[in-house]
C-alpha cells in the first residue's frame, strides 16, 4: 500500500473498511496499517468481522482490538469487546454478522479509537456476498473503502458506491500472497480454540438465575455445544461449551475460561458443536 494512502487515513480518515476475496491479504494490511497509524500516535481500534478466521477472540465471534502499540503478529491484539454470531460461516447468519460488525464500530468509538480499520471475511461471491459486503457498507458507513482485487471481481459491490462521499484506494493483491487450503483453515480454527480454552474449568449455574436462549432438542443434543456467555448489557463475557444441562433440575454444566461466573445473565446457544 502506497504512502499516499496511508498518509490520507492518517489525516482524514476516520473508519476504513477492508474487502477482498479469500487470500487477497486483507489481515496483513489491516495488521501493517494499524502498525503505521499507531507509529504516527494514533490509537487504533481493529473489527476483526471474519468469523471463520477470526485472529481477535475465537471463531464464530466478530471482535474488537484495541492498540496502543506496534504488533508483530495479528493474534497479539487482546479482545477488547466481543460479538457472538455462532457460526464459522456468515451464509446463514448474514444479519448476526453485519450487526456485530456495526457494534463493535461503535464499541470501538466508544473506548476512544482514533482510527477504526474493519477487516472483513472473503465472501464476496454471488447475491449473497453482495448482500453481505453492502449490508456492512451501509450499516457501518466507512468514509473510506480498502479494495484488495486481482482483476475486477469486486467492481460489482464498488459500483453502487462509486459517486458517494466514500473515498474508495484500489489495489492489486500481492504476488506474494500464498492461498490456503481448507484443511489449513479448519486447522487454524482447531488452534484458535485450543489457545481460547487452554485454562478453561467446569463450572455450574442455576438456569433460574439467568436466561437461556434453548435449542429445540432433547438435553444431550447441547452436549458439546459452543455457548456465549453474557452480562446484563447483553455483552459478551466470554465463550463456553456445554457438558451437560437439565431442563428438569433447571442446571447447566459447562467449560469456559472465565474465572468469575457471577456476572454472566444470559446463555446464548449456538448450532456449533466442540470437543474439549
């Protein structure tokens, strides 16, 4: 990325968000210019919105960062607010996505972030991708647009915004990016989990006390399941995976690696299922 672009976010801009496909190099811009707006004195907020990928907080989570300081690696940025959506893919959760997404922007103006950057997925494909790369366009209204394309395949979404008052810096993917096969994905999302619930412990709560959105099913169908764990604003804890629930003694069983349980209010149940 050129220091033309990079000096204009420095100076004007306020939300920029990031597209390209699968493999354009999406984290590591988002990564190196954050590093340079932080160099500059800036404090930068990260929305890390992919939720198969997801460097900030676990997968199936959309999360926020928040730097004071240059990061070597995009893993190093500690979640500073989490959004649940419950899924690796956005296919079916289109609205949970561009809603977290809006949120955490908005979480991120609220800790003091001089400069937001949003860090999107790769579906970019087809009606749905359009869908889903304009629902989060509008929603989050981004004064400027970061478009990494090898030829012309985002032109389709860019189009609808070309006479808007959003600055859009196109730029050709490097040659240097290598592509990942499927098996890499599912194997970074195996360790995403492993390193979130690498100090988790069993805990126990009294569905009386606390609110619990329940799946259709019988009680070990949510065996294994992946949980959010909520406060009283309906924000995110922390996650947990179900070991076991009564819907007759009113408990729920489960591992998390929150240490202090008391404030969680709600349970949020999602479809996907996890071994610890």
């Amino acid at each position: 990325m050129g220091r033309r672009v990079t000096d204009e976010i420095l100076s004007r801009g306020k939300v920029v968000l990031v597209l390209g496909a699968v493999d354009t190099g999406k984290t590591y811009l988002t990564r190196e210019l954050a590093n340079y707006l932080v160099s500059k004195g800036k404090k930068v907020a990260i929305v890390d919105s992919d939720v198969g990928q997801a460097y900030i907080g676990p997968p199936t989570t959309i999360g926020l960062g928040i730097l004071d300081k240059e990061i070597p690696f995009h893993e190093d940025i500690p979640p500073s607010a989490l959004y649940f959506v419950g899924s690796i893919s956005p296919v079916r959760f289109l609205l949970p996505t561009v809603v977290g997404t809006k949120l955490m922007v908005e979480k991120g103006k609220e800790l003091g972030a001089d400069i937001i950057i949003v860090d999107t997925g790769g579906l970019i494909q087809n009606g749905l991708g359009r869908i889903l790369k304009c629902s989060k366009i509008e929603l989050v209204s981004p004064d400027r647009i970061i478009v990494l394309q090898r030829k012309d395949e985002l032109e389709h979404i860019l189009g609808l915004y070309q006479n808007l008052k959003i600055t859009i810096h196109r730029l050709r993917v490097s040659p240097l990016v290598k592509a990942r096969t499927p098996k890499m994905r599912a194997d970074y999302r195996a360790l995403r989990f492993k390193q979130f619930f690498q100090k988790a412990k069993v805990h126990e709560l009294s569905s009386r006390k606390i609110t619990l959105s329940y799946k259709l099913g019988k009680p070990e169908d949510y065996h294994h399941i992946l949980i959010s764990l909520d406060d009283e604003k309906g924000e995110v804890l922390s996650l947990g995976v179900v070991k076991e629930i009564s819907l007759a003694k009113k408990y729920i069983l489960f591992s998390t690696p929150l240490e202090d349980i008391s404030k969680v209010k709600r349970i949020q149940f999602s479809d996907y299922r996890i071994a610890l």
